[in-house]
C-alpha cells in the first residue's frame, strides 16, 4: 500500500472527515470548531504583542530608559494575564471535540461493523486485517491528530501573515531571505522522507496489530495449547511476529534519526541567521538592540510556519497511514452492502423450507459444493442433513441463514426472526450468566426462576450457584466444557422458542443420554428442527433425512427409508 501526502491522500482524508462533519446534529461540533478558530486568531495576536513588548522591555534596558522599560514590563505581565488563559482553554476545546468527533466515529463504524453481518464478510477479505485496531485505534489517531494538524496549520497560517508583517517592517531581505531558505528546506524533506516514512508507519501499524491478534490467539486457545504441549511453536510463531515488529521499527527509527538530523541542522542555523544580518543595522545604530529580540522571535515564527511539514514529518506519516486503513474499511462497508457482480442465490421469506436448483459455492466462487439441490419441507416436518466431512453440510445452513450467496438458484425460508441457529461450538458472550442465557435477545423479560428451570431442563442445574449466581461474570468460554456450552445454548433455544432450530451438530460433544434429554424437550415445544449430524439417534426426531456426497450429488429420503438403506448398507 502506498501512503504519500499527495492528492489521493487528501481525497481519502475528506472522505474520511466528511462522515463527521457532513452529518447531522453537529450544531455543538461546528460551534466548538468555530470557537477554536477565534482563539487561533487571539493567540496569534498575544504572541504579536508579545514579541514586541519583549523587544521593548530591551530596547528601554539599553537605553536607560526607566519608564519606557516599566511600562513595557507592565504591558507584557498583562498580556501574559490574557494570553495564557485563552492557550490553555484552546487545548481544552480541542481535546473535547476530538472525543465527540471519535465517539460519533466509532459509533458510525461499530453499526456498519455490525450491520448486514459485514463482520463475518469482511473475514473472507484477506485485505482487511485487524478490524479492531482500525476502529479503536486508528479512529483515535485519525481524530485527534485530524483536529491537532487544524489548529497547529491554522495557527502556523495566521502567525505567517502577522509575523511577516512585522519582520518586513524590520528587515524586507531578512524576510525574503527567510522565505527561500524554509521553502527550499521543505521541499528537499518532502521529496526524500515523506514517502517512506508514511509506508514504514503503515506497516508498522499491520505488524504491531499481527502481534497482538498472535497474543489473543494464545489466550483464547491457551487449553489446547497446553494439552498438544504447543507452546514452542506457538512461541516460534510469536517471535517470529515481533520479530517483523522489530526490524520494521529499527527502519522506522533510522529514518527519524537522518529526519532529526536535517531538522536539527536547519533549526540550529536559524537561530544566528537573524544577528548576522542585521548585526551591521544594530552596530551602526541604524536598529536599537531590541529590535534582535522582536526579528529572532519573528524569524522564529516564520520559520515554525514555513517549516511546519518539515517538523511534523513524522506525524503526518501516521495520519497518512491510519487515514488509509480507515478509508479501506470505508470502502469495504460500502462494499459488503452493495450486491454481489457475481450470480448470487436468492433468498425469500415463506412459512415453509423451500431449495429450488440451488447451486452452492464457496465465497470466492472457486470450487462448488452442493449442485441443483432441490427440496421442500414443510413447516410440519424436521430435516436431518448428514454426510461426510467436507461436503458442504455446514456451508448448506450458511446458505439458508443468508451468509453464503455465493451460487445460483432460490432458498425460500422462514424469516430469520423466527429462526434460531446454533453453532457446533456454542458462542459465549462477553457477560453474565444472565446475559449468556437471553442473548440473543437480552431485553427479554424472564424472572429468575424460569432462568433457572430452564437450565435444570439441560442438565445444568448447579450451574448457577457454583459460579456465584445468575448475574456473575466470567469468561464462560473457558470455564465451562465444550459440552456445558452446547447445554447453555439448548437453554437459549428453549427460552426463546423459535419456530425453527437450525443445529450444526450442536449435540456433538454430548453423550447419548444427554442428547436425547435435549431433543426430548426441543419435539414438547413444538420447535421444527433443521440438524446437520451423524448419529443414527439422531433419525427418530426428524421426518426426513438430506444425504450430501462429496461428488456433489444428494439424495432426500423419509427417515425411516434412510434407516432401512444405511442398514443394508
């Protein structure tokens, strides 16, 4: 990826900002915008003043002129009452509108994250790396270096025109002098840095955020790990990561050695320039000696603005590279949600399961699993779909739950409302017990008791008082096994009692006993079950029976018709 400041960069960055500040309800934010630039403009005008008491108070010094020194003492004290103030409550507005703008921008990216399941799309995007850190991270940076460039160029602008005013007045070569030197600086730093320092950034964004998912990774399947003894190649897998984190960074630091360098040896050269050429003026008398002092502050100025891109180099690499990944992830929100050039399966709300020629391939459209499947189940009857592994039993619950589209033909189902999926490893949410039983409907108004009945209906009945009662927060995950969670998510099935159930071998890691506990209760609530699995128990709840083969044929049979065939065969 390239990352320059250059035309594409600005175009990105206004696509980025104008989500902001283009929208609605953002009378406050305009205000506090327009507030922060009244106080540029009074801070530029204090450091004016400033500058030219300070050139007062030396010019009465060297003259031995009580008075005239005095005064100009008093007025300067003055100013400093005013000017300091108003510094400190522009850093004040600008830290709060930062945090507004970073909450709208989170808020904004968070319901397009979430919205039309771009979450789970966005993971079959190998492009997209590390949703999280873009929209934490980088939405921080984007922010608040977005409203720290404003000010600081603002600023910059204004003192230019105030301080050149007032350097002219002083020396017209000194000014034009002045001029040359910080342009020709710039352009020279632009050229040679600007480029690879915002690259280097970038990468070293995509390689800190590989790290930290590495680490996550770890946590999450820290069980697993200990049992294979894996902790060597995981530890392997892990160096090798920061690794690419360290030799990125050490080039990072490199280039903002040579860049100090060359800022500091321009700055350094600043400071004499303004007394050698006007030390002539001063030593004949032309100039008093406080003038020095106004001509070093005012050069100094100047030079700041002139110099700006040259000083903040390293900066504005980074909001070039957090700007970038922000406006990939724009772009593929806007993506996710427009349709597919590729022929896609349709997909309709009905009461009863219908597959019309329905075609099924992989996201990326490379290889086909399933060919001119066709079925109808009715919304009296239950489907068990079985098979060996690999041929698309879970990819065919994809399809009719709308996340896989990737194909030809129709799927008319029931609206996914009236639908309820479980996974063959249970998701556990960030929560409490509570949270995890009603989610994924927490507004759900249930007592305790029927919580509790509940899990005493899936054979989990000390559950809550060995872990502290309903409302206790754990990492369920990982305290409860494989086969409590797939109990825990029956308890959800039970409690919320949709019209269907689609199970992708949601009782794999359950005995017999428990599994027909569970199916036991699901055929007395009058739930339609769509299962995918392999036990033969299994046959008994549901009325008919989809065999899927790896050579892309299937064969729909009534179940006992299944059973009497697989037990001939």
């Amino acid at each position: 990826m390239n990352q320059q400041i250059s035309p594409k960069f600005w175009q990105q960055f206004w696509i980025i900002a104008k989500l902001y500040w283009s929208s609605r309800n953002q009378k406050k934010a305009k205000i506090l915008l327009l507030l922060l630039i009244a106080l540029s403009f009074i801070s530029s005008g204090f450091l004016v003043l400033e500058t030219l008491q300070r050139g007062e108070i030396l010019s009465g010094l060297a003259a031995q002129n009580y008075q005239r020194f005095w005064q100009a003492t008093l007025l300067f004290l003055s100013l400093i009452l005013i000017g300091v103030p108003s510094l400190g409550f522009n850093n004040y507005i600008q830290a709060n509108l930062s945090l507004h703008w970073r909450r709208w921008m989170t808020r904004n990216f968070l319901e397009r994250y979430l919205d039309h399941q771009a979450f789970y799309h966005l993971n079959t995007h190998s492009e997209i790396d590390n949703p999280d850190q873009r929209i934490s991270e980088d939405i921080r940076a984007f922010t608040q270096q977005s409203l720290y460039f404003f000010v600081l160029f603002l600023n910059a602008v204004i003192q230019l025109i105030f301080f050149i005013g007032l350097l002219w007045s002083i020396s017209h070569f000194l000014t034009l002098f002045l001029v040359f030197y910080a342009l020709v600086a710039t352009f020279i730093a632009t050229l040679i840095f600007t480029r690879t320092l915002a690259k280097i950034n970038y990468i070293q964004l995509q390689k800190e955020a590989e790290l930290r998912s590495g680490l996550v990774h770890v946590q999450d399947y820290a069980e697993a790990i200990a049992l294979y003894r894996g902790q060597s190649q995981e530890s392997q897998e892990l160096h090798h990561r920061f690794l690419q984190v360290y030799q990125n960074f050490s080039r990072l630091i490199q280039w903002e050695f040579n860049l100090s360098l060359f800022q500091n040896s321009l700055q350094y050269i600043t400071f004499i320039l303004p007394v050698i050429i006007l030390s002539p003026s001063i030593l004949s008398g032309q100039l008093e000696i406080g003038v020095i002092a106004q001509s070093e502050s005012a050069f100094g100025r100047i030079w700041f603005a002139l110099s700006l891109i040259l000083n903040e180099l390293e900066n504005i690499s980074a909001l070039a590279a957090s700007t970038t990944r922000l406006f990939i992830l724009h772009q593929a929100f806007q993506t996710s949600s427009q349709p597919s050039k590729n022929s896609v399966i349709q997909i309709q709300d009905s009461q009863n399961l219908i597959l019309e020629n329905l075609t099924l391939k992989t996201p990326d459209y490379q290889n086909t699993l399933i060919k001119n499947l066709s079925l109808i189940i009715q919304s009296n009857e239950s489907l068990l779909i079985t098979g060996a592994s690999g041929v698309g039993k879970s990819s065919l619950l994809r399809a009719i739950a709308g996340l896989w589209t990737s194909g030809e033909g129709k799927i008319t189902r029931p609206q996914r409302e009236k639908m309820l999926f479980l996974p063959q490893r249970p998701y556990m949410i960030l929560g409490s017990l509570r949270q995890q039983l009603l989610y994924p409907h927490p507004k759900h108004q249930l007592n305790d008791q029927q919580l509790l009945d509940v899990l005493k209906q899936v054979n989990l009945p000390d559950i809550s008082t060995q872990y502290g009662g309903l409302d206790t927060i754990k990492k369920w995950s990982q305290v409860l096994s494989i086969g409590e969670q797939q109990r825990l998510a029956f308890a959800r099935l039970l409690l919320h009692q949709p019209e269907y159930a689609i199970l992708d071998e949601a009782t794999s890691a359950l005995d017999i006993n428990n599994e027909e506990l569970l199916y036991q209760h699901l055929q007395k609530t009058g739930i339609h079950l769509i299962s995918v699995g392999h036990r033969s128990t299994l046959f008994k709840y549901h009325q008919r029976v989809l065999e899927l083969s790896g050579d892309l044929n299937w064969r729909l049979l009534a179940s006992h018709e299944y059973q009497l065939y697989d037990q001939k065969n």
